[in-house]
C-alpha cells in the first residue's frame, strides 16, 4: 500500500486542488491533513475574524471529504513536526502539497523538503501565474501594475480546473486527530459573531452560490463596485483567501460569460490580487516596511484617542464610520469604502499606515499578507504604483459621490438616519431644527468630527513637504 499525505493549507477545497488530484492518482490511499502552525505566520497569528472563518471552512471541508469517503485530519503546531510524527504512524511514503507564495512560508516548506526524508511534492497553488514566471523585458520583477496586467494578460494560458476526485481512497486506520473545538478559534464570551454568522456562508459550497450570485450583477461591475449601497460586488475575497474557489476557476467561470465591461474589470480585479503576492514575493517585509524608503522619515503623530474613535467608528464623518461599523459587524468593509477609512486615518489624522493595517488584520475575514499590506501602502503613497499621497480623500465628497442617498451610511448609523440626504454625509451643517427634528443632539447621539477636513489636509501636505528630497 502507498499512502500520500495530502496537506491543507489555503486550499479547502476538493475542486482544482492539484495536489490532491495527484495524491490520489498516486496513493493508494490518501491522508487528508491541516496543520495549525501560527508560528510562522509572520511574527503575528491570524485575526480574530479571520480564526472564525477558519474554524467554519475546515469543518465545510471535512463534510465534503466524508462525502468522498474520506475525513480531515487534524494537527496543531510545527509543520515538520507534525509530518514527522503522522509519517511516522502512517508509514506514509510521500507529501503531496500546493505551494503557499508568503516568502517565509516558502522558506519553511524548503526546510522541510531537506529534513522531511520523503519526497515532499509542491504544486500550483492559490495564483493564476507563478511570481517567477512574470518579469519585465530586463528579467526584473514589476512594480508597476499596468504593465504587470498586460504581461499577465499576454502570457495567459487556459487551462480547465483540476475536476474533483470521485472518490478519495482512506487509509485502513485512521491517524490521531486534535479537535477542532479544542482549538478555540470560535468566541465564546463574548460571541461577537452574530453579524459574520448572519452574512457569509464558509466553505466551498458558499464560494459556488458567491460566484453564482455575482454572475447576475457582474456586467455592471466597473460601475457599481464603487458604490457600497448597492449590491454590486462579488464578496469573493474571504473565498478566495481561504482558497475555498481557486482564481483559475473564477477566471474560467467567466470566460463563458457575455463580454462585458463589468466582466473586463473583475478579470482585472483578480490580476490585481496576483500583484499583490507579486510584490510580497519580492518585499517578504511588506506589512513592516515602506516600499520607498523616504516614508520612513514621515512624521507620523502617536494619538491613541484618535485611533480608537476610528477603529469604533465614532470619528464624525458618516461614510468613514459606516465603514468601520460594517467591518466590525461583519468581517468585511466594500473595497471602495476601504480606501476612505484608510486615507481618514493615514492624511485626516496622520497615524501610521500600519495601526490601519493590523486592525484590518485582526477584523476582516479576508486579511490576507499581501493584499492587506500592499494595499495599506498604495493608500499611503508608500508603496510600489502607490496613490500619490497627495491625493487626500474628501470624506463628504466621497459619500455623496458613492452613497448619494445615504442608504449605505443609514443601514449602519441608525442613529442619524432620519437626516435627507443634504446633511446625512456631512451632519455638523444640518441647521438646529433639522437636528431636532430628526431626533440628533449632535456630540451626544452622534460625535461631532474629531478633525476639520480642510486643516487636516494641509497639515498632510505639510507633512509630506518634510520628507520631500529624503
């Protein structure tokens, strides 16, 4: 008997996981595994929000393994350990497993490929194009998006996704497995996840009804992904970082779509996120460092009052508020949305991108190591293709831009929900009785805005200024 490990990591799924489809074409038996090692996440573990998804996509996956004759198993701690251990009770002769693209992730499964004594077999992963497979005309990686998108679009070939094994061969006895429900990963006192509980759906079958879902609305996509009081977007982002639905398959799922502006612009979106983990691979210390060195000399202020009245949502300003109360609810902030609160905090209030970054981390369900820290940068002005950091965000302009009615801001600030639409993204100008009326005592029901927009923004300019020639 031949028996091959296949192990999990942000891949839980059955369909186009290659190196589970080559485990079993291997193996006469195959042993599904997931080994928790936080400790090479980084320096830091996974975020709360990211644990709860974590816990609900494993147990998705072991249901849909039961359902091809076989379970997932589970073990906490070092990578090599754990294998060590499973080979030792399984006599199992190979490891058969998805590459990871997170540098120190990639460092370890060398590691472990040298000290393992069984072939350890690394197959594509969760990206449409391997990072070394993209290179500008000179050989060197790109820090460029657009010509990044073309080479992408240039070097694509289509390939159909791994189909599901039929059927997933078990091993005769089974090895020891941890419980999930040991592991923590659900909250407990206090359960905070009502909200996530109420809008997602983990696993591979909830990545299939996401798709399908956005498939309806995907021909206006360029439009409406701007506009956070519409269903426009494809909430496909914790699907994808969890690996419940592959990139590939997202991308052929679209082919057979009618052309469409909307389908052009998400085909985009999905190349972007290549980028992303195109630019980790290159800057392994993304979330830490500033791509373009003279940010380290900015003066950012240290304010932990401010800080928290932005991450509680209190900062005054309704469409940076909304924001926060709708990732804190649910996991998960409208990408458009994202890049307001992000401006607020980095040029409003001049904290330091990564105060924003580590509470995304520790909040979203989709924090993921290089979208995360590569978009915390391009809002910062810091990063590679980045935002200028003078483009500093109106908060009000935004909100009337991308919420004109106001329905965004009202589903998560009831409490100023009665306002019309002139005042609801800018409060502090309602005239008195238009505050009675609506049943606001503004500083009490509603804080007044902890920063005036206009001083706030030459402060940023100024401080840009200082580093200018740095």
């Amino acid at each position: 008997m031949t028996t091959v490990i296949h192990l999990f990591h942000r891949d839980l799924r059955l369909e186009d996981n290659v190196a589970l489809r080559k485990a079993v074409e291997f193996g006469n038996t195959v042993i599904p595994l997931y080994i928790h090692d936080a400790e090479v996440l980084g320096g830091v573990g996974e975020g709360q929000a990211s644990l709860w998804w974590l816990h609900n996509s494993l147990t998705e996956l072991d249901k849909d393994l039961r359902d091809h004759g076989s379970r997932l198993i589970l073990r906490r701690g070092s990578r090599l350990r754990e294998l060590l251990r499973i080979i030792e009770e399984t006599g199992s002769k190979a490891v058969f497993f998805n590459r990871r693209y997170v540098p120190w992730l990639d460092n370890q499964d060398s590691t472990i490929a040298r000290e393992l004594g069984i072939p350890y077999k690394r197959f594509r992963g969760y990206l449409l194009f391997e990072p070394e497979a993209i290179k500008t005309k000179t050989g060197t990686p790109f820090r460029v998006f657009t010509p990044f998108y073309k080479a992408c679009l240039a070097g694509m070939t289509l390939y159909p996704p791994a189909p599901k094994p039929l059927k997933i061969p078990p091993p005769r006895k089974w090895p020891r497995s941890d419980s999930l429900h040991d592991w923590g990963f659900l909250p407990s006192f206090p359960d905070w996840s009502s909200g996530l509980r109420e809008n997602w759906k983990p696993g591979e079958a909830g990545a299939k009804e996401s798709i399908q879902s956005f498939s309806k609305v995907v021909g206006n996509y360029q439009n409406d992904r701007d506009r956070p009081d519409l269903t426009g977007t494809s909430r496909l982002s914790p699907h994808l970082h969890f690996g419940e639905i592959s990139p590939l398959s997202c991308w052929n799922y679209f082919l057979d779509k009618p052309e469409s502006e909307g389908k052009t612009a998400f085909l985009r979106e999905l190349i972007w996120r290549e980028f992303s983990y195109h630019l980790l691979v290159q800057y392994p210390d993304m979330a830490h460092e500033p791509l373009q060195k003279k940010f380290k000399k900015f003066p950012w202020r240290e304010d932990k009052t401010m800080l928290s009245a932005w991450e509680r949502g209190e900062t005054g300003y309704p469409i940076v508020d909304a924001g926060m109360r709708q990732m804190w609810e649910t996991g998960w902030m409208h990408n458009r949305v994202r890049m307001v609160v992000a401006s607020f905090l980095i040029k409003h209030l001049l904290l330091d991108w990564r105060s924003g970054h580590d509470w995304f981390w520790d909040t979203l369900v989709d924090a993921d190591p290089a979208n995360n820290s590569a978009s915390w940068q391009w809002v910062a002005g810091c990063g590679a293709d980045a935002a200028p950091f003078f483009r500093i965000f109106n908060p009000m302009a935004q909100g009337s831009k991308f919420d004109p009615k106001g329905d965004y801001v009202r589903r998560w600030i009831p409490e100023i929900g009665q306002l019309s639409s002139k005042y609801i993204h800018q409060p502090w100008l309602a005239p008195r009785m238009v505050l009675e009326d609506a049943g606001i005592k503004l500083g009490l029901d509603y804080p007044r805005p902890i920063v005036d927009h206009k001083v706030a923004r030459e402060r940023a300019l100024d401080s840009l200024a200082s580093i200018k020639g740095a």
